[in-house]
C-alpha cells in the first residue's frame, strides 16, 4: 500500500504552494512522464505498482515493461497516431511486474509535442487488479478483448489493428469458447467487471 504522507512531508510542500509536487508525489494513480518513450520521471505509486525502486525505472525504455517488444510497438503505434490527431489517448493493456506477475491496467495519455507525440508525453497508470484479473490470453486475444471493452465493434477493431473482419472474428470467437459463454457480456463477466462505470469511452470527458 501506498505510504500516507505525514504533516511534516505535507506542511512543508502547503506553505510553499509547492502543490505541484504534493499532487505528483501522492497521486492515487501511477504518474510519468516520458521523451520518446524512455521514462524519465515516475511518482510513488507507479513504483509500487510495478514493484521497482525509482532508480531502476529512470531513464529505461518502456518496453521491459510490457509482455513482448511486440506489444509494446503496437501500442506505440496506437498511440503515435491517437496523440497526433490532437485526440487525448486511453487504453486498457497487459503489463508486467517485476516479479513477472502480468496485470491489467488503465493507460491515460498527454502529449507536450503534438507535432512528434511520443516526443514528450505524460501518462496515468490505473491498476485493474482488483476489477479484472489476468487470465492467460494471446496478444491479439488481449487487444480484441480491450477494443471490445471500449465499445468497438469488430469491423471498428480491424480498422484499429490493421486486420481483417473476419480475423477478428476469430479472435472474438477464441475468447468466448475459452470463458465457455456465448456472448460478450458474458466474456466480461467471465474475465473480470468492466463494466457500467469501469469502461472507459472515447467519447467520455
């Protein structure tokens, strides 16, 4: 758990005005910011989260973070495109631990470089955990999975990963006859609560 702040961290920052910092450093979320993809700067929480200290989180690429290099270039592309049409980014994506441990989590995204997106950015981390565990999917099983939760149909998914309708229809088909239901409501039963309040939208605020 996350280490509450006491009055003589908190006092300080309050009479300084220094709120910037006490917002960064006790966030109930994972904070970073990055410059082409390399973390150079991290809050408590996403340290905690991931399971390391700091200084062994600053100035690395991402990517040691993620299940595959693969994954981690889709998401790049994912985001490289979302970010440069001026468009806020979110996901729903599998990353790891140190321990090794795989875990969903909510991925918010803000670029200082619209021009170059993945130039300088900052970026929230939600742990799903609790909402959604870990089952052991496919890459492309993970990503139709998240694309169904934000609400896209599957011809909207294979425009998203560049694939065909009826592949994705596949993949959709895969999940459901692993969880042993029959529709997609229950997939997100069976694969954790994303649902009402938890499933983020494009359109959202």
């Amino acid at each position: 758990m996350q280490q509450q702040p006491g009055s003589d961290t908190l006092d300080p920052l309050f009479t300084a005005r220094d709120l910037a910092s006490l917002a960064f450093d006790f966030a109930p979320v994972g904070l970073v910011v990055t410059e082409n993809r390399v973390l150079r700067e991290c809050n408590p929480r996403f340290c905690e989260m991931f399971g390391y200290p700091r200084e062994e989180l600053l100035d690395q690429l991402f990517a040691f973070l993620y299940p595959s290099d693969e994954e981690f270039q889709n998401l790049r592309n994912r985001g490289d495109k979302i970010l440069g049409a001026g468009n806020p980014y979110w996901d729903e994506r599998v990353m790891r631990r140190k321990s090794g441990e795989l875990f969903w989590v909510r991925v918010r995204g803000h670029t200082f470089t619209p021009d170059a997106p993945l130039g300088r950015a900052v970026w929230s981390f939600a742990d799903l955990s609790a909402l959604r565990p870990y089952l052991p999917l496919t890459r492309r099983e993970r990503e139709v999975y998240s694309l169904l939760g934000e609400g896209q149909t599957s011809k909207e998914i294979a425009r998203t990963l560049s694939l065909s309708y009826r592949t994705v229809e596949v993949h959709r088909a895969r999940l459901l006859k692993k969880m042993g239901v029959n529709n997609t409501a229950s997939l997100f039963s069976s694969l954790g609560d994303i649902g009402g309040d938890h499933v983020v939208r494009n359109d959202s605020p």
